[in-house]
C-alpha cells in the first residue's frame, strides 16, 4: 500500500491535471491523513458513478469469428472513456477505476482499421484526468474522423480532459442533464513542513541543480517556485484551449472556451454556448449513427470527395455549406413535371431553426472576443448569454465597465457556489456550503502564509 500511494501521490502532486475540481476534492479527501492532507479543507459527497450504456451493446466477434479489442454494433464502434483518465496503462477499461489515453487510442486505431467498422461512438462519463497525453489524443481522434465519422456522446459527465476528448469528435451529444465544461488545468500541492515540524522532523535536502528539489512538500513554496509551476499550468492551458479550438472550430474558439473561465454548463446552456451540438439519448444516437453506416456501406463515392469508408463531413462543414448555398430549387425551372415538391412547413421551421442557432453562436462568438471583452471576460459571457443585446450594444457596454482584477476574480468565483449539483444533498443550501468551503480553504492558505 505504501508504493501504490508514493505513485499516486507522485501522479497528483505538483502535476498539471485536466480534471473537475469537485474530483479533485474527493480524491485529496481520500488521500487526507496518508500523504498529510487536512481533510477539513475537503468535503467529499461521491454518488454512484454513471452506468457504461455501451456495455449491453455490441459485440466483439466479428463477421469472420475474430475477436476485436473494440466492441461493434451494427457498423458502430464503442468505445467507453470512463472515470479518471490517465496517461499510461494497459487496461482499456474503467474497472480499475482509471481509463488510459493508451487504452483509449489503442481502440481508436483497431476501429479505423477495422472493414466492419463505419463510424465511432465515444461514450463518455468522466470529470477528467492527466494533463499529459489528452492532446495527442484528440490528434489521434481527428486524424480518425478523416475517413470515419467520430461521435461523442456525453452520458453524464465531460469535464476537463474529458472534454477536451469529445471537442475532438465530429459531433458532441448530450443529454437534458450532461454537465460539459470545466476547460482548465489545476495543480495540487502539498505542504507538509508544519506537520513535520510539530512532530519535531526537520528534512535535509541534498541535491545538486538549483531546481532539483522544487516543489518538495517538506518546504512552503517559494515565490520562485510558484511562479515556474504557474508557468506550466499556463502552458497547458493554451494547449487545451488550441485543442478544443482545433476540434470545434467556429462552434467553440480559444476565446471563446477561455471565457468560460473553467465553469461547468448543463444540457441546452451548454449548447447555446458552443460546448455541445444537440440533446438526444443514447439508444438514438446509437440507431441513428447505425443507420448512417448502412446507408454509407453502400455507397460508393467517387472523383474528389471520394474516401475510405464513405464521405465524413463535421457538423461545422455542414453549417458552414447551408449558410453558403441559398435555398433553391434543385431541379431546372424549365423542367416543371420533374421539380422537386416545395418543402413542408416542418422542414421550414427546421431550417429556420438552424439558422437562428447560427446566428445566435456568432453572435455569442462576436462579444465574448470583442477588443472590449479583454478583462471583463465574465461581464462579455453574461451580456452574450443572457441577454439580447447586439454585438454593438454589448461592445458599448463593455467599454464603459471597469476591467476585473486577478484577485477580483477570485473573489467572484469563491462566492459562486457549487458548479454542478450534487446527485447527493442533504443540506438545504448548497451554494452556501461551497462558498463556506471556499473561505475555510483561503484562511487555512493565509495561515500557512503567515507563518511563512
């Protein structure tokens, strides 16, 4: 047991993680008292984890009796991306708790090589992990849904890294309750000087290289320090905000993630912002993507647009063509008997529908990436989604209001209650309950800096 939590506590610690921050507290609650963490820093209230649809579905013999690392129903792979998310490790499920980048890709390729495979449906339910490896992952699910459409579905949970692991795909599906979001990067450390010292330990380090031991929990961190691992969180946070960037496209810029400030969204909120598509449930996500492999298993494009295993088109190239081409009729007006029959009010209103949600996601786009938006990040995404104001009006409003500070921010967040609602809660406010954790937290941090 000692070994398993030095490695632990070697993957937690000083370590950027892409990982909801209502895990992190369990995870650091659970550890509390073996790596000496204060545990009344943390209040831990875990519901059951989200059940894997995907596991009654499918099968992993294929056609030919072979067996498959990857599990397929009608043309459809599933592929589960469970719980926390790690790096390295040769399990490809969550039964250990934890679910590997490794494992993850590792199915990805089996289902782009696969014949029998036409399409990719990502079933996920995870508040997210490692800061290391998500990036090449998402590479490696674009580079896949080049030649086979890549779907996520959310059932229940995508934050952080897990988010990053849907932006990736085509299309992101959730449900009225899936929480998405949480696009940040946290880092953990622990200061065990004072505990050491009231049992009368005083640690020597010896080391050679001036930066060999820092971070170690047997010192505060020096200002030094805490800068270069401010330095690395904000690294990896660019690079999450280029990967969501780079797999969303206009649906969800750097910006625009970024002035998310890291919150949490639930069902339609989440999509009215860019961080999802559309709310289906998993059985007809799964029929629908069946469908669409069938109907594409016999088809045989050709010429330019001609692909392995059918033409894949994202959600954004789809937007980005209707808005393009006018709405016309197909057939020549000199061939009267063969036009097609004028769409039906139902297709109307569908059509009207999807361009207001464009129209409505650029406008969103335009005020929270405004020049006027700089420093009033959280002031831009309320006037952008909660109101109706045109970019104009919203960049006019801006531009009068006072740019928040670093320590403003803070204050902000502390104080905004709880990002998600727990599936357990007993007590009768909840948002008091996370802003009461919050000030327990930063009094306990100010009397470790006082000492210091």
């Amino acid at each position: 047991m000692p070994g398993q939590l030095l490695r632990l506590s070697h993957r937690l610690l000083n370590t950027p993680l892409l990982i909801h921050p209502a895990k992190a507290e369990i995870i650091l609650g659970a550890l509390s008292g073996r790596i000496g963490l204060d545990a009344s820093l943390f209040e831990v209230e875990e519901g059951p984890d989200a059940p894997d649809a995907s596991r009654f579905v499918g099968s992993a013999r294929r056609a030919d009796g072979s067996t498959s690392m990857t599990r397929t129903a009608d043309g459809v792979a599933l592929i589960p991306v469970l719980d926390t998310l790690v790096n390295r490790g040769a399990w490809l499920d969550s039964r250990s708790g934890l679910t590997s980048y490794e494992g993850i890709a590792a199915q990805l390729r089996d289902a782009g090589q696969d014949p029998e495979v036409r399409s990719v449906l990502l079933d996920i339910s995870s508040p997210g992990g490692e800061a290391a490896g998500m990036a090449g992952l998402a590479d490696l699910i674009r580079s896949v849904r080049q030649t086979k459409p890549v779907t996520a579905f959310v059932n229940d949970m995508a934050a952080s890294a897990a988010y990053g692991i849907a932006s990736a795909a085509n299309e992101i599906v959730i449900s009225p309750t899936s929480i998405v979001g949480s696009i940040g990067v946290v880092m953990l450390h622990a200061d065990r000087s004072g505990e050491l010292a009231a049992q009368g330990v005083k640690p020597t380090l010896i080391f050679a290289g001036s930066h060999k031991v820092d971070g170690n929990p047997f010192e505060p961190l020096s200002d030094a320090v805490r800068a270069d691992l401010q330095a690395s969180v904000d690294a990896h946070y660019r690079q999450f905000l280029d990967t969501v960037a780079l797999g969303r496209g206009g649906r969800l810029t750097a910006n625009m993630a970024r002035a998310t400030e890291a919150r949490t969204f639930i069902g339609s909120e989440a999509i009215a912002l860019g961080l999802a598509d559309r709310i289906a449930g998993f059985d007809e996500v799964l029929a629908s993507l069946a469908s669409n492999a069938s109907t594409s298993a016999t088809t045989r494009p050709s010429g330019r647009n001609a692909r392995k295993g059918g033409i894949s088109m994202s959600t954004e190239d789809l937007a980005v063509a209707a808005e393009a081409a006018p709405l016309a009729p197909t057939v020549p007006a000199q061939a009267p008997r063969l036009e097609a029959p004028a769409p039906q009010p139902a297709a109307r209103l569908d059509e009207a529908i999807a361009a207001a949600r464009l129209e409505e996601r650029a406008r969103i786009s335009a005020i929270v990436n405004c020049e006027a938006a700089e420093g009033r990040s959280a002031q831009a995404l309320m006037l952008a989604t909660e109101t109706a104001l045109s970019v104009a009006e919203a960049e006019k409003i801006l531009g009068a209001s006072p740019k928040e500070s670093r320590v403003e921010a803070l204050a902000r967040r502390a104080g905004a209650g709880p990002e998600f609602g727990s599936s357990r809660d007993d007590r009768p406010n909840p948002a008091a309950r996370s802003e009461e954790g919050w000030k327990r937290a930063i009094a306990n941090a100010n009397r470790r800096f006082a000492r210091t």
